[in-house]
C-alpha cells in the first residue's frame, strides 16, 4: 500500500453512562484489505438524517458545547433520562458513523475482483464513512464513470435507493399514486422524477410557499402546503383525485400521518355507493421512514378499520425485494447518476468543521434543502 499514510482519521459517537453524548475525531491505524475487500479514500459523504439519528441521537443539542479529545475537536452534549433509556444498548460503545460516501479505490485484496477496482472511483454504502479511509468489502460499492465528481457519487445509496423503493412498494401492491411528506427534500425531488418517468400518480406535501413553488418548477401537478388553513381540503381533493392509498413519510412525529390517513378515508367514502358504520374498504398503507419530528406520533382513529401504520427502512427492503431487484435499482441510479438522481449540497465541509459548534447545529437544524456534504480531506 505504497503512498498511503501509516494512519486515518475517524468521527466517532460514545454515549457515556454518566448521561453524556461524545462526538469526536480519533486517528486509527490505516486498514489492510482482506481478499475481497477494497481501501478506498474517501473523497465526499452527506450527512443524512439517519446519519444524525447515530451521531446525536436523543441527546439534548442545546447543552452542547465544543472541546477536545486527544488533542483533535470533539463536541459534548447531555442526555436526559428518557434520552438514555432510548440509546441504552450504546453506552460505551464508541461507533463509527457514515452510511454513505465516494470516493477511489486505493488498495485491494488479492481477490480479482477487488483488484479490478483499484484506481476506480466507486460509491460506498456500509456505515464507518465519515472517515479520511475506508476498508470494505467490494460488494458494497459500487463501481462509477471515472469522471463521475465525488460529490455526485456521495449520495448514490440513501436516498435514490429509498425513492425507488417507495415505487417498488407502490407497483408491488397495485398502487397507481402514492403520498410523500418533506417532498422538497433531495430524495422528494428524486421521487418527483421518478413517478413522472414510471408513470405514477404522486401528492407532494411541503411544509412552506418556497417548496410548493420549488416542486412546481419540476412540473408536480399535486402539491400540498401543510401550513394553509384549507390543507385537509387541498388533501382530500388530491386524493380524490389521485386515488392514493399508500404514504411515505419522513415527518414521523405530530399529526401528519394521521392527517393523511384520515383524508384518505375521507376521499375513499365520497367514492362510495353504500354506506357503511365501518367507513370504507378502501386498504390504507401509511410508512413512516424519517424522523424530522422527534415528539409523539399522533393519530386520531377517525379513518376506518381498514388501515396499516409500519416503519420503513431501506437495508430490510432490499433484502426482502431480493438481488435481481436491487441489482436493477442500482443501475438505474447509475444511468441516472447526473438527472433523476443529483443530489443537491447547501455547505461542503471538512471532517473537523463538521465537530465546529455553530456547523452542527445548522446541519442538526435538519431544515430542507440545507444539505451537508463532508470532504474529508478537504
């Protein structure tokens, strides 16, 4: 591994039993691949909500405050009793966060397809990406054009896999439209495009003018702002009109999903010849897959009997949906790397901004289309 230095630099996370979240830099000695494992130098990785679900988790962010650890930055921050009864199984552990990132393959296993890969710039899903290196085993990259930038790379997985998946769910079961919430977000723009392209009916619900108006630019016919007074109105109609049954969404706690639920019921009974005491037979599907909301997630059982709430989470979809699926997915962002699927970065910043007080505290705002994006070396 000839020019590679002897260590890397790694962001970790402890909760600590004492009641308080670590968030810090640690240099670890550089990785040696296995046979069928590829080093690869980490050019670009966003910061996802789900990475903020691992980095922060259910610590109190207002108590935090900047310091050091072993002479690198390193933020501190409490946790409440209930904070620590929901990261219990954690304590003491210090973990490596990153779902996702770019970057080129610098060393490799003896294994010919690891070494196939070597000087080729490659997504990377796996976790432990927030990092300057990364040893992983090579079927989780996935190989991209040479002249692909990091940046376009970084973001392959999350959230162009997850769109697709909502389709997957939709076409599995029959649906011809579907409901998705924080539509403006990168992946609510890359579900805009794919619906279009597949042919599905889609309900964008935004939460301000700027991202109605901003979905409108990408011709969505249905876009719903969850702050007009007349929102249930505007929903129900888009649901009469669209027939949707199935919803995606990224707010988890308040009373959105519920809202949506019951506009869906309300739009399946004005589609109804005979009434009946039980409301409609109409199968409502909501998932919850974010958490943009962390407070109680409430419903008000006024949308029948005929109804499913889950949780959603891309790596148990893509085992279930199993490989020939996936492996038409990910061509299908590969094609589509630059169009469907661009990804767009308010901020690019370096592994040591990104344990600045005031960086993490915009980037935990988790505000849409306030997008990170991590240069580790840079």
């Amino acid at each position: 591994m000839t020019d590679i230095p002897a260590t890397h630099k790694v962001m970790l996370t402890l909760v600590k039993a004492e009641g308080q979240l670590e968030v810090f830099l640690e240099e670890r000695p550089m990785p040696r691949p296995k046979a069928h494992e590829v080093l690869v130098k980490v050019l670009a990785t966003p910061i996802n909500p789900s990475d903020l679900g691992l980095l922060v988790g259910a610590a109190d962010m207002g108590t935090a405050k900047a310091g050091e650890r072993n002479g690198l930055p390193m933020i501190s921050a409490n946790i409440s009793d209930a904070g620590m009864r929901a990261m219990q199984g954690r304590v003491g552990d210090a973990l490596p966060i990153g779902n996702e990132g770019c970057g080129i393959v610098v060393a490799a296993g003896e294994n010919p397809d690891a070494q196939a890969l070597i000087g080729k710039m490659v997504a990377m899903l796996g976790g432990e990406i927030y990092a300057e290196y990364r040893c992983l085993p090579v079927q989780m990259c996935m190989e991209l054009p040479d002249d692909t930038d990091p940046k376009d790379g970084a973001s392959c997985f999350v959230n162009p896999l997850t769109s697709l998946a909502f389709t997957e769910v939709a076409k599995a079961g029959g649906h011809k439209a579907l409901v998705h919430t924080a539509a403006a977000s990168n992946l609510g723009q890359m579900l805009v495009k794919i619906c279009a392209a597949d042919g599905l009916e889609l309900v964008n619900i935004v939460r301000s003018e700027q991202q109605a108006e901003l979905l409108k630019g990408l011709d969505s016919r249905y876009v719903v702002n969850s702050q007009d007074s007349d929102f249930m109105e505007q929903l129900i109609a888009a649901l009469v009109e669209t027939g949707a049954t199935l919803a995606f969404d990224a707010i988890g706690g308040g009373k959105l999903g519920g809202q949506i639920l019951t506009a869906m019921e309300a739009a399946a009974v004005k589609r109804m010849t005979v009434y009946s005491r039980y409301g409609s037979d109409a199968y409502k599907e909501l998932y919850i897959y974010g958490g943009l909301d962390m407070g109680p997630t409430q419903f008000t059982r006024n949308f029948g009997f005929s109804w499913s709430i889950n949780g959603f989470l891309l790596t148990p979809f893509m085992a279930k949906a199993g490989p020939e699926v996936v492996a038409r997915m990910r061509k299908r962002v590969a094609n589509e790397l630059t169009t469907t699927f661009k990804s767009h970065y308010s901020q690019e910043i370096s592994l040591t901004d990104a344990l600045k007080l005031d960086v993490v505290q915009a980037y935990n705002a988790k505000r849409t289309g306030d997008k990170y994006l991590i240069r580790p070396h840079g």
